[in-house]
C-alpha cells in the first residue's frame, strides 16, 4: 500500500527519539542515517527526551542518578571536569513524508543548545550557535524517495561552560555570559550547578509541509486609534474613543520557492468561539498578488476595523477574551499553499514613571493597574518543559491573584506554551534578555561587562525571539537584562529595534504623540514589535531607584508589621523582594533521603537572637532560615520549638502564610501613594529547592501560596498590622457602595469578646480606604493569643466578597498558646459532591464548623461568596479564567464551566469528625493521596497538581466555607481527600 502525499500543515517529532553519548558512537552522521541507523534503545543508544537535555535523557535512563534528590548532583561529572565532549550527543529518530509535486517540506528546530550538526538521509546541514534562535532547514531535495526518513543531529554544549569555584556563587565563574545562552546554569544563591549547562535539542522539533509558497512570522497588531497623516493636535483624544474603535494590523513575509511567478490569493480571517462550540467569522478579507520565482516579499494588509470588539485583560480586571486569526495563501494552479493561525487579544498596554511615587505605572486598556506578581526561572532546570506543566504553573499564578510573572535574565526566553497560557490566564509578561549583573560586569569577582563575545549572535538571538513571541496580549515590555543594562552597542541596537510606533507612545505626552503621528505612514505591523516599551534593565527607568544602584530586596524573613511602615522600600515599584519558602514534610521526604529530614539546630547567641543551622542537604538545596540574627528573631519559634520534621513544616507553613499575606498587604495599602507595583523573588523553583517558593518543584503549594491568593484579591479587606486599622483595597474601576465590614475576635476558649460591624461603606475606584480601628488590644484584659475575622460584604444580601482571617498576639507576646489548643476537639462535618469525566476529578465540598450556632441574623457566616463585576465583568468568585477562546472548550479540568459535562456520582457525602470542644477549627488544609495495588511502604502517595479554591484556611465557630478541589487522576489509582489540620493532626480521610 502506497503512503499518502503529505498534508499541509506542521507535525511535531515529540516521540520515538533515541540518544547516544557521541564519544561511544562509532559511526559518522552519514552512516547512521543510510546504512547503520540504530534500531533501538540498545547500547550505547538509550530512550532520548526530546525536547530536553542531555542530562534529562541520562536521569531517565537511570544512566546518572536524580539531581534533584538530595546530594545526588555531587554524584554526576560536571561538564568541567569531563569536558565538553562527554556532553556531546546524538540524538536520533524517524520519520514518514512523501511530497507531491510542487510542495516543499521545512525540518524545524525551535531551539538547540548550543551548536548542532543536522544529517538527513546521510545529508549534512549545520544548525549554528545560539541557545534562543530558531532553525529551519529546506530539506525538500534530500527526502527519501520511498517517504521513509532517517535524521540524527550531534548536540555540542556552549562553547563556555565554565567552572565552579569551590565557594559556588552566582553564575559560577561567569565564563556562560560568553555565550548566548542561559546563565543560571552555573549555579545561583538558589540552584546547583546544571551539569550539562542544559545541552540539547531543549524545544520543539517539527517538520512542515507547503506548497510553493511559505508564509513567515506573520505580526498582529490592535491600535485604537484611527491612521491618518494630518491629526489636529487638540482632537488626539477622539482617537481613543473608549477603546470601542479597533484595528487590526498584519503584515508577514512571503517566499515563493518556485522557478515561476505564483499567482496568490492571500486571505485572512479573523473568528471568535461561541458557546456550544459555534465559531463566529468576524472578518474575512483576500488580497491578491504575484510572487516572483525565488522571491522573498513582505506584505501588509489592509488594515481590519472592529467595532466594540471584546477586549483582552489581565488577570482580576476582566475577561482573557482571545480571537483567532488564520493568515492562509493559495497559489494559483496549486491550491492551498500555507496556512497560520495565532490567538490574539485586543488590548493596550502602556506605562509611564508615576509623579506621586517615582514607580511605573502601568495601564492595560487606558485602566491604571496595581502590578502584584512574581519572578520566573524557568518551569524545570533539565528543560523537561511540556504543554501540561505550564499549564499548571500558569493557572497557578492565576490562581494567586497574580497579574504580572517577570523572566528573569539568567533563565530563559520563554516558550511560545508559557505566554499560551499567560494568554488564557491573564497574565502580563516582563520578558528580560540574555544579561544578569552578576555574570555581565557587576559580579563578585568582577565579571566581563561587555556581555556574550558575539555581539551579532546575542542580536540574532533577540530579534528572532521577538518575532517568536510578540504576538501574544500577555507580553506587556521588554527589559534589557537582570540588574544590568547590556553591553553599549546591544543596548543601542535593542533601543532602536525595539521603538515604540507612535500610535504606542504614552498618551499622556500628546505633543510628542501628535507631532509623531502627524509624520508616520508605516503600519505598525511593519516594526519588529513597535507595541511594547522595552526598558534596558530591570534596576532603571521606574523599577526600583531607577538608577541601577542594588536597591531590589530584601531576600529574608521580615516581621510582618513591618511591610506597613513607612521606613520598609522607599522606591515606587520593586522588581525583587524575597522572602522564605519551604515545602510540606512530604516533599522533603519525597526529595530527600532520611538524614535530610533532620530539622534545623537553633543555636541562640549572645544577643538572644535565634541562627538556625541547616544539615548538609538542606543547605545543598539552598535552605533560608526563619530567623535573621540581629534584626528578626526566629518566626518558628514563636509557635515553640519544633518537635519534629512535620512540625517543623506545619509551623513554617504558619509563617509562610503570614509572610507573604503581610507582604502583599503591606503593599497594597500604600498602593498610588507609595508604590504602583512589586513583583516577589520568586515564585517557584526549577528545582527541589529551599527558598523562595510559593509550590515545590513536584507541585505542591506552601501556605505562602494561599496568603498571596488572599492579599492579592481584586476587592479586599485587611488589617493594617502596624496601625491596626482596617482597611478596604479595590483594586477595581468600580465603585463599592452599600457594603459592610465585620470584625469578630475570637478567643482560644472559643468566645467571641470581640464584635463590631461597620455599615454603610462606599469605597472609591483604585483606592484604599483606612475604615476603623480594630481596637481588641486595647480593651480590659485582651487575650494573649487571639484570631480576628474580617468579612467586606453587601448590605443588600450578606454575599461576601471578601474574607481575611488573621492569628495575632499581643505586642512582644507569642503564639505559644496555640500549642495546647491542638488538643481541642473541633467538630466538623464536610458535605461533598464529586464529578468525574475521564480522569478528572471535581469535588463540591462545604466544610462546617458545628461547634457552636451563629446568630440567625449574621448571615455572614455562610460565606456566600458574590461575584463582583469589574472593569472586562470579570468574577472574582470563579476559580476559571472566563474566556469565550480557550482551550478549557476541548479539555476537561476547570470546575465551573465543565461540571455539567461531568458524571455526577448521584449522591451527597457527609463526613463528621466529632468533637466536644468550641472554637476556631484552625488551618484546615486538605491533600489528595492516591492508592494502588504496586504501592510501596514510605512512597509519596501524593496525587499532584491539585488546584484548590482555598486551603489552609481556618473557621470560626459556626462557620461554613465552601471549596472546590480539582486534579487527574493517574491509571489504577484511586483517590483519598484527606483533610489534616492544627487540630487535626492525624489526616481525616473525608472521600
């Protein structure tokens, strides 16, 4: 049976790949792909990750052992000790094409690391230097003719590895920054040294199919303004219109590899997904033109008017509405030549140096938003990057509350996956280039400033990937390096390939604006990007002093009364503060072998300060303590001292959350009077590292992560923790009227001493209001240790739209009280409802605490949480971005929009823990294990991801909280939701 001609279209070569270290393969490239092609994973041929690394392939092999258990990486060769050859592989596989006449096929690399040697069918092609460019080889003419294809490619790693000094430090020996390349791979204050500096084919290999003519990086721009020659300066404004009168501008490159003159019919469409999975064509426009054989053009279209198209937002300020856009040419005589689709959101995103606070403001859709986000690595550090993964670190982020997710300079330009899902999330993206202070000029010893030695490469690097990216709405700047600008001439370049059209220069200049756009006749979609500020490192320009002076941080534990004072960060947008981040007990067990589970010595000095030695293997994973001696005393101690390692980790996790809670909070209550944004070092590890995190490389969230959800609501209500005020953050274009406050103490004995209920609020658009005094402490013979909690609610029917629950103590007391209320017995009763579809589990909880009956006439307790309409109608209750475009259509695993797809399994479950005492049921959290019959004794039973509406939360008396639990569940395991708490410390299977 003959093969079928090839389709139009891309097919990635995801599978079958085999590897083999090339110092142990005796056959040239030629030879392996005519006449000795290997058969299989037979020596010295192994099952190969791709895309991955080198040392990805070996770990699962079980070729080295798993660097990221314990002290395991001390066991693999480093690449400076070996030599770059014992890290330079083939990496081989197959596959089936067969053209038809007239059509051409593309080999595609979306990067390598660091150099490559490419043989088809004993063809040689070189895929040059470059850790960040793509690589696309016409390999039409060296297809075999029967569509059967052999291919292998010789991995070289960069052509600098460098060395660790025996100290570590930040990028080793700086020798990375000669290359283009990521520089993290040499170690940090936060990471081991990478062995195989992350060589091999580490993104995605595909082959595609054309006709004779190719369409090339095609750009998308939105302007909400109207192209004309001549503007009257005093009616600049009416080209604003409210964001409800859009263009669309495109323009991509065409080659025509044909000997004779194609004659095009260039069509683009532009659809919208509805409900029930109808697609709505929203425009569709044909441009015909004539190609000349060989030849290369670049074409613009007309540009495509949209009236009041729904806009894309981020993250707590409205929808993620994405449309489709498909670019496609047919050729005369041929038929369909190529096609390209991308998501596309309309949106603006602009920023400025703020007057009030020195910081930079930045304004998504003309709205000023209040940037609360994070530092990214990268999501693994063997490159084992997948759809799936970032998809979960995405939603993550989303789930916190976050709006902005900053990448970081040492690690990666993110993969087309990541800003996918930042598209669907929400997400704004600071996307840094190849240049970190510390390797690039300003390291200790003192680094080379004149960055990678081929200033042309670095160049190539940068414009190839704004072409790869800049079509995403989640992409907001662009920053020359981490707390350092490039080298003078790549600054320059990157300034200039990177200038703003003038339809994208701050509105707030108009006569610049105007004198412009008075001159312009290029499309935007002409420039490189042209849409998107690009600042030269992440210490100038509104980001920390604006200067360049060291003035990000701190990076350890603060008190948490301290984020509220007026002496804490003086500068009006900070780029890194970072604080502590250790995982749960299981994570450490999973992660490490016993003699890892050893807790920290406290070891108290002579100024009574706490320092905590780590053992060796957390100090190997970059442990940062819960105390800073000389400026704060030991936060784990104040809940007493540590048994063992799970209350060694329950107790950090108590920290954790107010840690990050505090931070956040202290920010927003000075939000436009102190500071327009901060972004916290960092929010995950790309490793099983100790610090910080707000999940674990396995996917489990800390505390910290609920913390952040909380602080970083849209609409919130917080206590002040150095003035003890009460206030109200909205973050929102929408004014909060008729709405209440209640505060209630309740005390260790399970007592309320404390009730008091603000009436009648209205808090204003983007402002904190100071609301009350929480005044507790003050009256006769207030409790030591004490919980306050805060509920901002509607008048009109006691929806709650939002809740703060705190454990405080009295100024210079403790928490040491809380130790003997683990005895009480709090009783529970959890009612669940559970649907599945496929793998996916979703399960309906309502959590009560049945110790004591609220007052009838306080609805609050109920915890009907509202929906509060924003700037795009945004739902703060949703645990869902709400997007008429996304993938959440085909695949299941979001709560809300699927649970009516799913099976229901019929019947309510009701489980009750029992108990006599009265009280606050205090940091419930829940866990989802799985059982199997090829279970074995001390294995982590853990089923991760799991994305929870809230965890670790805490209920008064009375209380009912409702939570939705999502996760898939792996083949022939079954599921346990197992709830464990402060007084609840043997886990509580409740399903």
């Amino acid at each position: 049976m003959g093969m079928l001609s090839a389709s139009i279209g891309k097919t990635k070569l995801d599978s079958g790949w085999l590897a083999a270290r090339s110092t142990e393969v005796g056959l040239s490239g030629t030879q392996l792909t005519t006449s000795h092609p290997p058969t299989g994973p037979a020596k010295p041929w192994m099952e190969a990750v791709v895309p991955g690394t080198v040392l990805a392939t070996l770990v699962k092999n079980k070729a080295v052992p798993d660097p990221f258990y314990g002290l395991e990486n001390e066991m693999i060769l480093d690449i400076a000790d070996s030599g770059r050859e014992y890290y330079t592989f083939w990496f081989f596989t197959t596959f089936q094409c067969k053209l038809s006449e007239n059509q051409h096929l593309d080999l595609n690399f979306r990067a390598i690391n660091y150099s490559a040697e490419v043989y088809l069918n004993g063809q040689k092609r070189v895929l040059q230097k470059g850790m960040f460019r793509r690589h696309s080889l016409d390999v039409t003419d060296i297809l075999h003719p029967d569509g059967q294809n052999l291919l292998a490619v010789l991995v070289h790693p960069p052509d600098h590895p460098g060395t660790i000094p025996p100290e570590g430090g930040q990028g080793g020996d700086h020798e990375i920054g000669k290359d283009v390349a990521t520089q993290y791979v040499e170690g940090w204050d936060w990471i081991a040294p990478i062995r195989d500096r992350n060589t091999g084919i580490w993104d995605e290999v595909s082959i595609s199919v054309t006709g004779p003519v190719k369409i090339i990086d095609p750009h998308l721009v939105s302007s909400f303004c109207q192209p004309v020659k001549i503007i009257d300066p005093h009616l600049v404004s009416s080209f604003f219109d409210n964001y409800t009168r859009v263009y669309l501008h495109a323009s991509t490159e065409l080659e025509n590899r044909s000997t004779w003159v194609a004659e095009c019919s260039l069509s683009i469409q532009v659809t919208t997904d509805l409900e029930g999975g109808v697609c709505l064509v929203e425009h569709l426009q044909t441009q015909h033109l004539s190609i000349s054989p060989g030849a290369h053009v670049q074409y613009t279209f007309p540009q495509l008017f949209f009236y009041k198209p729904n806009l894309w937002w981020p993250n707590g300020m409205g929808k993620q509405s994405l449309y489709t856009v498909h670019i496609s040419v047919d050729v005369k005589g041929y038929g369909e030549s190529d096609l390209w689709s991308h998501w596309f959101g309309f949106r603006k995103i602009e920023s400025h140096i703020d007057n009030a606070t020195g910081g930079r403001l930045f304004k998504v859709n003309g709205q000023p938003i209040f940037i609360r986000g994070g530092n990214w690595i990268l999501s693994d550090g063997l490159l084992r990057l997948s759809k799936k993964r970032y998809k979960t670190d995405i939603k993550f982020h989303a789930d916190m509350n976050m709006n902005m997710i900053r990448c970081w300079g040492g690690g990666l330009a993110e993969r087309p996956e990541f800003y996918h899902y930042c598209d669907i999330y929400g997400l704004l993206v600071w996307q840094e280039f190849w240049i970190t202070g510390d390797v690039d000029g300003r390291g200790v010893p003192v680094s080379n400033p004149d960055g990678p030695l081929d200033h042309d490469l670095f160049m190539l690097c940068a414009r190839d990937t704004v072409k790869l990216l800049r079509n995403h709405p989640s992409l907001a700047l662009w920053v020359g390096g981490n707390e350092q600008v490039p080298p003078e001439d790549i600054n320059k370049a990157l300034k200039n390939d990177l200038k703003l059209h003038p339809y994208f220069k701050n509105s707030n200049e108009t006569g610049n604006f105007t004198e412009d756009l008075s001159l312009s006749v290029q499309d935007p979609s002409q420039y490189l990007d042209g849409t998107r500020i690009y600042i030269q490192g992440s210490l100038w320009d509104g980001f920390a002093d604006g200067k360049g002076n060291f003035t990000d941080g701190p990076y350890e534990i603060q008190y948490p009364e301290d984020f509220f004072k007026d002496s804490f960060y003086q500068y009006g947008f900070n780029p890194e503060v970072g604080s502590v981040g250790m995982p749960v007990a299981a994570t450490i067990r999973a992660t490490m072998p016993p003699e890892g589970w050893q807790i920290p010595v406290f070891k108290q000095g002579s100024d009574g300060y706490i320092e905590e030695v780590p053992n060796p293997i957390w100090k190997y994973h970059k442990y940062i303590p819960y105390s800073k001696p000389g400026k704060v005393h030991d936060q784990i101690l104040l809940y007493g001292i540590p048994k063992d390692l799970d209350d060694f980790c329950l107790k950090a996790q108590l920290v954790n959350y107010i840690q990050y809670r505090a931070l956040l909070e202290g920010w927003s209550s000075r939000m436009w009077s102190k500071y327009t944004g901060v972004l916290i070092w960092k929010n995950q590890n790309p490793w099983t590292g100790l610090r910080g995190q707000f999940y674990d490389h396995l996917l489990d969230q800390t505390a910290g992560f609920y913390g952040c959800r909380c602080a970083a609501e849209p609409i919130h209500v917080q206590l002040n923790l150095a003035s003890y005020f009460i206030e109200v953050v909205n973050t929102t274009s929408q004014e909060l009227s008729d709405v209440a406050i209640e505060a209630s103490v309740w005390d260790l004995d399970g007592a309320c001493p404390y009730y008091k209920v603000t009436e009648k609020l209205s808090v204003p658009p983007k402002k904190v209001v100071s609301i009350a005094e929480m005044k507790y402490p003050k009256t006769k013979n207030p409790k030591p240790v004490y919980f306050l909690l805060l509920k901002l609610y509607n008048m009109s029917d006691y929806g709650i739209i939002s809740r703060n629950f705190y454990w405080l103590h009295l100024p210079g007391g403790d928490y040491k009280l809380l130790e003997p209320y683990r005895k009480k017995n709090i009783p529970l009763k959890l009612t669940s409802q559970i649907f599945i579809k496929g793998s996916t589990y979703e399960v309906e909880m309502q959590v009560h605490n049945r110790s004591k009956k609220q007052d009838p006439k306080r609805l609050t307790y109920k915890n009907n949480f509202t929906t509060v309409p924003v700037d795009g109608d945004f739902s703060m209750a949703s645990t869902e971005p709400v997007n008429s475009a996304t993938e959440e259509k085909q695949e299941a695993g979001l709560f809300r929009r699927i649970c009516r797809h799913f099976m229901d399994t019929d019947s309510l479950k009701v489980a009750e823990l029992n108990g006599t005492d009265s009280g606050v049921a205090f940091f419930l959290h829940f866990s989802v294990r799985g059982w199997s019959k090829s279970h074995k004794e001390g294995e982590d039973t853990r089923i991760l991801p799991v994305h929870y509406s809230d965890n670790y939360f805490s209920l008064a008396p009375g209380e009912v909280m409702p939570i939705k639990i999502s996760f898939e569940v792996p083949h022939g395991v079954t599921p346990k939701v197992t709830l464990h708490g402060w007084n609840y410390h043997v886990g509580q299977t409740i399903l």
